[in-house]
C-alpha cells in the first residue's frame, strides 16, 4: 500500500475529523465508490417495481453512482430477500421492500427462511399507503357493509383473489374474517393482475389492490370500489369510505415501501443513505409523484421504518397465532 504524502494526510484526516464530528465512521466518507444493487423481489413493472425504479433513478442523481435495480423474483418475494440477508454488509447491495417483506415472514416462516428484523438493517421508510377493497359488478352488493351481511348469512359463497399465499392482499382477507366474522374462499393467483382480471370477469368477487392499480377500473365502471384500508380518505377517491366508516372497524392495512440492508451494515452507511433518501423525498416532483400514486410520504431516520417493520411484522403473526392460520 503507498504511503500517503504530507498534504494527502492532512486531508484524510481532516475528513475524518470531520466525519467523526458527525457521529459516522470515516470510511462512509468515501461510499459510495462502485455502482450500487438494488435488489426488488418482484416482477419487473409491477406497481412496487415502478416505485423501486424511480427510487433508484433518484439516488442514483443524489450519490453520483449507479444504482441497479435487479428483479429476483419467487416464492412470494422470498428469493430475492434471501439473496439480500446473505450479501456482504457493505452498503452496495440493498432490498427494496414491501408489505410481503413481513407479511410472508410472517405466515409462511419456514418457506420464507429470513427473518425480517435480525438480518436486515432499515435504511429509510420511503411511503405507505391504504389498499382498496373493489367488488365485481356481478357480485350481489355494492358496499363493504352488505359483502359482510351477504357473507354473514352465505358461508363460503362468495371469493377473493390475492396475488398468493401469504402476502398482504392475502392476510387482508384473513384479517377481514377474522374480524367480521366470516367465510370467505380465499384464491390465491401467481399475482394481483390475473386476479384483477377474473374480478371482471365475474370468477371472483372481490379483492384489494393499491390506488394505482384499481382507480382505473372503478372510475371506468368495470369494478365497484367499497373501502379503504386506512384510516382517512384519499384525495384521489374522496367518495370511497374507510373500511371503519364502512361498517369494517379493525381492519386496516398499511401497504409500504422502504430500503434495507443486510445486518451489519455500518451506521456511517446507512446514515448516509438514509440522508439521501430524505433530501430527494423533499422534492416537490416526488411528492406529487407519490402523491398520485395514492400514497403518503414517510420522511424520518432509519429507526422510523425499524419501528415499522417490528410493529407489521408482530401484528401478522398475532393473527396468524389468533386465527390459529397456518399456511406451511
């Protein structure tokens, strides 16, 4: 290794001073060095692939690095999270995660094989958003409150589309039962799309996507929208109720989108990125961006999507434990 010149020294420690005043390790002052791989466990042009992309597109202007996205898809997300748990810690391979990140871990732990909170590091929680519970023309109620009346008095009649076992639009439905009390044929597709599509169709009667996904088929006429699975309105469906104002209290489910790392990762890194996250998340394109995506901004440091994802991730398996569901 040469030795560092006179000059080169004081200013290698000059950075590190300065580094060090800031509570990171002197090594994040030169990350990143080499493109950067964002790894998204799901297909390419899916609608968390679309947000994966414009997130790298946007940390790619911010780092003055490539950042790739590569799509490892399978088993529900697990593959591609695997491949991310087992990578070196260093800060250039990261996971863009969703929902099925803990939901999957959650009710299918073994198949999963990763554990959401011990091998990974948040980075930065990026949004959340409600989903969108739509019915089929043909289905025989126009409100959320009739389907649980209807499902109520006709056990196992009526049907719901998930895009697999496991994953969130699944164990929405799972909460939804065990909730209202009812029985409800759970189908699970090899995505949210062909199950969107036997909803038209009239083969399934129900199901819940993102805003995005569905608003084009409810403001055609194709598809009734009953409720959102958050707390308040959207904007961008004033008319659509809330599942607790639509007769559904205790139901809610959050969809959400965020970076981590694997464990180990160093804090000067993951400080950094997370940095970078929040200085492009206050760019008014973005906001308006996410904003007609049917989604709210989450802006905060990595301990924000850490609460998050214990929170999610318990709360799956307390019903998985509560419904007594096993999935394996």
């Amino acid at each position: 290794m040469p030795l560092l010149s006179l000059p080169q020294k004081i200013v290698s420690l000059a950075a590190s001073l300065l580094w060090a005043s800031l509570g990171l390790p002197a090594h994040a002052a030169d990350y990143p060095e080499r493109p950067i791989k964002l790894v998204v466990p799901f297909a390419a042009g899916a609608g968390t692939d679309a947000v994966a992309r414009f997130t790298a597109q946007r940390l790619e202007q911010e780092l003055k690095q490539p950042v790739v996205v590569e799509n490892r898809v399978g088993a529900s997300g697990a593959i591609g999270t695997q491949s991310v748990a087992t990578a070196a810690p260093d800060g250039y391979t990261l996971l863009f995660v969703a929902s099925p990140f803990t939901t999957v871990a959650a009710a299918t732990p073994t198949a999963a094989n990763y554990d959401p909170i011990r091998q990974f590091t948040p980075v930065a929680l990026i949004a959340t958003g409600p989903l969108v519970w739509i019915a089929s023309t043909q289905a025989p109620f126009a409100s959320l409150r009739d389907m649980v009346s209807y499902a109520q008095t006709h056990p196992g009649r009526l049907s719901y589309g998930s895009a697999g076992a496991g994953g969130v639009n699944h164990l929405a439905l799972e909460l939804f039962k065990a909730r209202t009390g009812t029985d409800i044929l759970h189908v699970p597709y090899k995505g949210i799309a062909p199950a969107t599509t036997d909803l038209l169709g009239g083969t399934i009667s129900s199901l819940t996507g993102t805003i995005p996904a569905v608003l084009p088929y409810v403001k055609s006429g194709k598809a009734r929208a009953l409720a959102l699975t958050g707390d308040r309105r959207s904007s961008l469906m004033p008319d659509v109720p809330t599942v607790k104002e639509a007769g559904a209290p205790g139901t809610e489910v959050y969809n959400y989108w965020g970076i981590v790392a694997p464990a180990g990762t160093p804090a000067g890194i993951v400080q950094r990125l997370n940095a970078e996250v929040q200085r492009f998340l206050a760019q008014k394109d973005v906001q308006e961006r996410l904003h007609n995506d049917g989604v709210d901004l989450t802006p905060g440091g990595p301990e924000r999507l850490a609460k998050f994802i214990e929170q999610d991730f318990n709360g799956w398996k307390r019903l998985m434990r509560e419904a007594k569901l096993s999935l394996e």
